[in-house]
C-alpha cells in the first residue's frame, strides 16, 4: 500500500519539486549554495552525457571541451574584452546555438569511430577545444578572464534590490530551474521513440538498422543532444562565476565528468545527479576535513587527495558496490548490451 | 639545411620514445584488444621514480633503474589482475572505463607521494656533452635514447618472433579460442602482455627524463603521444608501430622547428597540440590501421 | 519479388558467393539451405545492405536494392531475424516490439521532449500489445528480455520483425536450439505468419521443418546455387545429397 503511494508519479514530481525547493531553505549559508549550484551545473553536463553513453551507448572524453566552448563564447561576447560587446541575453543564445552546432558538426565524423577509438577521438577533441581555450584572442591565456556579467532572474535591479534576492539564491533558482526542466527533458526522451532507437542503437546497430533506424542519424542526434545540455550548463557557468579559465574545461574534467556518470550514471536519470553529487561533495567534505585538521594543530594539505580518492572511488564503486558489484554495474549496464559480435 | 638535420635528429630521438610507449599500446591491444589508457602512466611512473632514487635519495644509477623496472612490472601486473581480468568477457566500454579509473588512480597516487613541481629530472651519465654533425647538434643523451631503443625492439623482435613465449603471445593476439585449445596459457600471456607493456614504458620514462623532465601529470600527455604513434603506425602490427613513432617525432619536430617562423594560424607552435590531434583523428576515421596498410576498415 | 542476378562476393581472397542467381516468389516461403559455410548468412547481409556486392544486382519488386542502406531497405519492407539473436537485452519485450514499429510510429524527437507525442506513444503500445496477445505473449510484456528463456526469446526477435508489417521477413535459423515440439510450434507460426500476407526466406539446418513448410528451396554448396526446387524435388536430388553426405 505504502510502496503503491511511494511509486506514483504524481507523489515522485512533487517530492522531487519539495526537495529542490527545501534544500536552499537548509543549506543557507553561501558557502553551501556555492556548492548546491556546482553541482546543479555539473548534474546538467552529466545529464546530457548520461543520454549519449548510457542510453546510446557512445563514450565521450572531451565533453568538458563542449561546456567550455560555450562557457567562453558568451563570455568573450559579454565581458567587453572584444571590440564587440553584447547583453547577456544576446551572448548566452549564440554561445549555446554556436556549441551545440559544433557538437553537431563533429559528431558526424567522429561517430563514425566506435569503442576505444570513439574515446581517443574524443578525448582529441578536448584536447583541440582546450588549445582553443588557452589561445583565444583577448581570452587571457592560461589565467583566463574575470568580469563576465552576472544571469540574473529578472535583471539585477529587480532581483536583488527589489525582491532582495542574493546572488546565491539566485544563482540557485536559475540553476536548479533549469535542470528541472533538462531533467524533465531526459525522461520524456528516454520513454520515446528516439529514446528506444538510442538504446537498440546500444545493444545492436545492425538490428536496429535491420528495423529501420537510421542509426547514423541517431547517433548525431543523441551527440548534439549532449552538446546542448553541456552548452547550457556552459553559459550557467560563465555567469555565475563572472569568469572562465582554461583550466575549468580540460581533459581532467572531461574524464571527472565521465567519472560522474558511471559512479552514478544508472538506468534512472537520477542517478546521474547522485554520482555527480557525491564526487563534487568528495572535494569539499576534503576540504572540510582539512580546515579541521588545521585547527586540531595538524597542517597537512588533503587537496592533493582529490584526484587519488577520485580513482579510488571510482574503482571500488566499479568492483565492489555494496548492491553487489553487479548491482551497480547491471543498473548502468542494464542499458548495455552483452558482448555479442555477429 | 643544418636546420633540416637539427629538426630530424630532435624527431628521431623523441620519435624512438614515441615508439616505445606505441609499442606498448600494440602490445597490450593485440593480445587484449583493449587500449591501456594507463599506457602513459607506465611512463610517468618510470620516470618520477627514477628520479625520487637518483636524485632524490641519491641511490646508484644501476640499482635504480632496476627498481624502478621491478616496481612498474608490478604496477603492470596489478593493473591487469585488478581491473582488466575480473572483466574479460565485458563490453568494450567498461574495459575503456576501468583503465581511464585506474590511471586517474596511478596519477592520484602519485600526486601524493611524488611532488609537484613539474619538469624535475635526475642526472644522467650523459647529460652535457654535445656532438656537431654537419651542423646540427646532437647530444649524449640522445644517441643513448636511440641506441637503447633499437636495442629494446631488436630484444623485442626476437622475442616476439623467435622464442616460444613470444610466438605463444603473437597467437593469442590473433586468435585467442584457438590458443586455449592449443593448450597456450592464455592468462600468461595476457599478464606478460602488461608486464612488457610495463616495462616498454618504463624504459621510456627512463630515458627520456635527463632530457625533457618529468611531472606527475604527464601520463596523459605522453600517452597521447604513443597512442597517435600507434595509430599513425598501425596498431595491429608489432614493427609498424615503431614507424609511426618516428613519423610522429618528426612531425612534430619540423612543425615546432619551421612553424617559430611563422607567426600565424596552424603552424604556430601552440597549435602544435592541435594538428597533431587533427592528425590523430583524420587516421582513426579514414585510416585506422595506420598509414602503411591499404585497408580502411577496422581490425 | 527477389531476385538475385549474378551475384558475386568476396573477402579478400575468399570467393563468398559465386555468381548466384536466383528468385524467391511472394507469399511463399523460400529455404535457403547447405552445408556450413555455404554462404546463405553471406546471402541475407548481402540482401539487406550489411555487405556490398562485389558485381550482380538484387531486385526487389523489381526494384534495385543492392546499394541501398539497411535501414532504407527496412523502409522498403524487408526485415530480418539473426542467427545469433540480436534482442535488445536491455528492454522490455514490449519495447522492442514497439523498437519493431519504429517506422510506423510518427512521433518526432521534437514532440518527445515536449511530450506531445503521448497519443502517437500510446498508440504504438497499444498496437504492440496487440500484437503480443496473437501469439499469446502478452504475460511477458513488461519483463526484460534478458530474463527471458532463449525460445521466448527468439520468438520475441520475429515478432518484432513482423511489427512493422513487412512485404519480406528473413528469418536465419529460427530453430536453432529448439527442441522438436518448440519447433514444430515455430513452424505452425511461421505458417501464421505469411498468412498475414508476409512472403518468407528462411534459412534453415533442421531439414523436418523445412521440407514440411517450405513452398521452394534453393540449395548452396560453397557459395554457389547447385540445386532449386520443391521439397521433392530437392529430396530426390544427387546434388544436394552428395553435398550433404559427402563422397
């Protein structure tokens, strides 16, 4: 009876509007929100990603390129550093139509690779987009730039002298609103046609195309798909924290992403936000950690930690989960196919 | 045209490094048919350590060396029992996964026990002295660099092809069902597979320290590197490998060299990063089997 | 409605088919049979577009079909089953009939988002769950494909060949792994199946069920067609038999 109640769609909506709604009320402090709308834009990159490597079955280790091409377009556009300087409300739609353009372009040639050397070529493709980054004109090089103008809800006047939003909360609303409605997106797309050609293009290219699917097409869909949300969470970025480096879009953040989605990444497109949560929560539970030891007299630096625990955990959460090592691993696997070759 | 030699002896010496780590990808992929991402780490690892003992705790050049061998092998060898074997009859993806996870956790590791500033390096025998060849200047080190390697793949090459082991391997790479029924001890040569992969990188992180440094992220970059070479070169084959690796090292050399003096577009030496990576992916689509083969699909 | 015209394949230096010419009528149901390695797999892969003929055309409906794409030809309505069943494990029985209406359904990645397409979704649910209920697999619907029995599970791999109401299915050794009364079951349901007005090729080792359902036969022996014909005529044949039984 109570399973009943806990499984209708309507209780879920609600619950999930409640939970979004509540957690800014218990997490005030700016410090926290800081956290909250991290990960709200990295939920948004894993989300996308989540419908090309767990539905579609594809593997992209350059997606960070994607966030960052967008993140620097509206940037540059906006922060006044270019001869030309538009709103913001002009700069954020081209930025994200530009990006989600590229990832269009290039899916056609670079899903032609399947398996490792789909993941090579991706990872080339981080690679160029961050040599772009670094040698941008005006993009200051490897520091990067500052001044980019703040997304605010309804204008900084209004917002914030008038309803007395801060920026915390704001940064929130617009993040979190956001992926609401991508998350909604998600799901709408899984339980679709395009959704179902995604998951046989998974298991079995040849059987889909023996049923019509075009799967060429599909790819490319799915792909510029992933560029879009990646694009989205770009232009959050830059607006949010007035600024973008080289840095913040490497291939170290291509495979953290990647991490993201296959610590979390299961056959629910929640999971995507739990993996990208945990690892996000990682860094600063790190860090927290740190400050205490410092105060208790012991100074040693835990940052370094960051990228051991990171492939620590990933690893363990790979072989042992406690749902069993099949556990975790079917429910991301469930969308996967079985190694069967014709 | 002393130039023109400068940039070709450069290319060569790094090209035979190139070489190295791409015959480490072949290796492990003919018998495994996976990509190692941790290939580059092998380098790192031979490096950093090598120079913790040289330099750091000052121990004999020699008895480094070895250790340094012995604990990559066994990097190597966890590697493959830890995360490849448990998921043998997986999907090719997670066998991606699980390598990408364990060379963020080798380049963790390291981040921590090793230090931080990049480009450290230890004192080779050989480090200063300088010879003039028609102009184009050559050091010690690079003469060793290339002598060592030649060595390494004339071992190889007769390992490969004239030991039992070795012809146990190339039949495993061709035809694993086969080799179980030949009664071949196909878990060992997928572990020796690692191990030689190990040390292939091993080596090369030894000797190209002295000469370029070494840091705790550089496993990526070099593993970028041989993997281009190996494609460049042909994965599935041994011998064309080590041609890619040369290709690539003078490639790269005479687009850094001639490229200085142009100041704009592609050639400038910061898009280095990036023609190489356009190359990279124009062979994976149009010629994945490297340059010497007439086929167009994939092995 | 096929026909083959001086096909010719190869791999490299292996002649897969030699110079094959022959024709399946409509609504019959054709065999394709001999020995392993006799090239009739090679056959369907060249048919739907998976491979490229080397010289020779394929006409369907008097259409040239041999460079086409396979997922045009599934347009054109032709479908396959594979010898080594290719179900998508990773969904429900009821997903991949309704992956089998793919074409049928006219929803666009558009109204998905927006979740306009919920009549069109509903609809090819329904027609999938219809489907099922003909061949009384309705009770699996919703579950997992992978945790389904290997027989239910080639059924449900035809099924969602027949979804989209093709002209031609083509069916690869339907009955291999089945037990004697799973196929006689499969036979009475291939018949079913062109009595909806779907012609059938089949390619086939278990020879009961081929003689006893099939209209014509065309046997090959290392890539060429070396006899054509019914049931009795291709019984009787020395040809045939010789390369069945060897010498």
């Amino acid at each position: 009876m109570i399973k009943k109640i806990l499984n209708n769609k309507i209780i879920k909506i609600i619950s999930l509007l409640l939970l979004v709604a509540i957690l800014p009320l218990i997490f005030k402090s700016s410090m926290n929100l800081r956290i909250l709308i991290e990960i709200g834009i990295f939920s948004i990159i894993v989300l996308g990603l989540n419908l090309l490597m767990g539905l579609a079955g594809q593997i992209s280790l350059g997606h960070a390129g994607f966030f960052g091409l967008s993140a620097y377009i509206t940037a540059l556009l906006s922060a006044g550093r270019l001869p030309i300087n538009l709103p913001i409300y002009i700069s954020i739609p081209i930025a994200i139509i530009l990006t989600t353009f590229t990832a269009y372009l290039i899916a056609f040639p670079i899903l032609k690779l399947k398996g490792h050397y789909l993941a090579m070529g991706t990872l080339s493709i981080g690679i160029i987009l961050y040599t772009l980054f670094v040698n941008f004109p005006h993009g200051g090089g490897f520091d990067g730039f500052s001044g980019v103008p703040r997304l605010w809800l309804f204008g900084e006047y209004f917002t914030n002298k008038i309803l007395g939003i801060n920026k915390y909360i704001n940064g929130y609303i617009i993040v979190y609103g956001i992926l609401l409605i991508l998350f909604w997106f998600s799901k709408n797309i899984v339980n679709s046609k395009t959704g179902r050609a995604f998951k046989a293009i998974h298991t079995s290219e040849i059987a889909a195309s023996s049923l019509g699917i075009d799967v060429t097409k599909y790819k490319v869909i799915v792909f510029t798909i992933s560029g879009f949300y990646a694009a989205i969470a770009g232009v959050l970025f830059s607006h949010f924290y007035c600024g973008v480096t080289p840095n913040d879009f490497g291939i170290l953040k291509s495979i953290t992403i990647v991490t993201m989605v296959v610590i979390g990444g299961s056959s629910s497109i929640s999971g995507a936000v739990l993996g990208t949560s945990f690892l996000i929560l990682i860094t600063y539970i790190l860090e927290y950690f740190q400050d205490f030891l410092h105060r208790v007299g012991i100074s040693i630096s835990l940052m370094d930690f960051n990228i051991f625990v990171y492939g620590f955990i990933f690893l363990i959460v790979l072989l042992f989960l406690p749902q069993g090592l099949i556990g975790l691993k079917n429910r991301f696997f469930k969308w996967s196919k079985r190694d069967d070759k014709i | 045209m002393s130039d023109f030699l400068q940039y070709c002896l450069t290319g060569i010496s790094v090209g035979m490094i190139y070489a190295l780590i791409a015959s480490g990808f072949s290796l492990i992929y003919r018998v495994t048919n996976v990509i190692n991402f941790a290939q580059g780490e092998f380098i790192m690892l031979g490096g950093m350590l090598m120079i913790l003992f040289n330099h750091f705790l000052k121990w004999n050049i020699f008895l480094s060396v070895i250790l340094v061998l012995i604990i990559v092998v066994l990097v190597a060898f966890l590697l493959e029992e830890l995360t490849l074997k448990p998921f043998k009859n997986d999907d090719v993806l997670i066998k991606i996964i699980f390598t990408i996870g364990a060379s963020i956790l080798i380049r963790g590791i390291s981040m921590v026990v090793f230090w931080k500033e990049p480009g450290l390096r230890y004192e080779s025998f050989f480090t200063d002295q300088n010879f003039k060849i028609l102009g184009a200047s050559i050091t010690l080190q690079d003469i060793f660099i290339i002598s060592v390697s030649i060595i390494i793949f004339v071992l190889l090459f007769i390992f490969m092809e004239k030991t039992i082991t070795g012809k146990a391997m190339r039949a495993t790479a061709i035809n694993l069902k086969a080799s179980k029924i030949i009664g071949i001890n196909v878990n060992l040569t997928l572990k020796l597979s690692f191990i030689l992969s190990g040390l292939l990188g091993a080596i090369a992180g030894i000797i190209i320290t002295p000469k370029l440094g070494m840091s705790y992220d550089s496993g990526i970059f070099w593993g970028i590197k041989g993997f281009t070479a190996a494609i460049l070169g042909g994965l599935d084959s041994g011998v064309s490998v080590i041609f890619g690796g040369l290709l690539l090292g003078l490639l790269e050399a005479f687009i850094t060299g001639y490229g200085a003096n142009i100041s704009f577009g592609l050639f400038k030496s910061e898009y280095r990063d990036v023609v190489i990576c356009a190359i990279l992916i124009i062979f994976l689509i149009l010629k994945p089997n490297g340059i010497l083969s007439k086929r167009s699909d994939r092995v | 409605m096929i026909k083959f015209n001086g096909v010719n394949k190869s791999f490299g230096g292996l002649k897969a088919i030699k110079n094959l010419s022959f024709e399946a009528k409509p609504n019959q149901i054709t065999a394709i049979i001999g020995p392993n390695g006799a090239g009739k797999t090679t056959v369907f892969n060249l048919l739907t577009g998976v491979l490229k003929t080397d010289t020779g055309s394929i006409n369907f409906y008097n259409k040239e079909i041999s460079k086409q794409k396979t997922f045009n030809i599934a347009k054109l309505g032709i479908t396959r089953t594979f010898q080594n069943l290719q179900i998508f494990s990773n969904m429900t029985v009821l997903e991949n009939i309704m992956v089998g209406m793919h074409l049928e359904c006219r929803s666009n990645i558009f109204q998905s988002l927006f979740l306009i397409d919920s009549y069109e979704e509903k609809r090819v649910r329904k027609k999938s769950s219809e489907l099922l209920e003909i061949l009384n697999l309705e009770k699996y619907a919703h579950t997992n494909c992978s945790d389904l029995p290997f027989g239910i599970q080639r059924q449900i791999e035809i099924i969602r060949g027949i979804a989209s109401k093709p002209k031609l299915i083509l069916l690869d050794e339907p009955a291999a792994g089945l037990n004697p009364t799973e196929t006689e079951e499969l036979g009475d349901k291939i018949k079913k199946i062109l009595s909806l007005g779907i012609s059938i090729i089949l390619i086939e080792h278990d020879m009961n069920l081929v003689m006893r359902i099939s209209d014509n036969i065309i046997v090959l022996n290392f890539g060429e067609k070396i006899a054509e014909g019914t049931p009795e005529q291709i019984q009787k044949n020395p040809e045939v038999i010789k390369a069945y039984l060897g010498e």
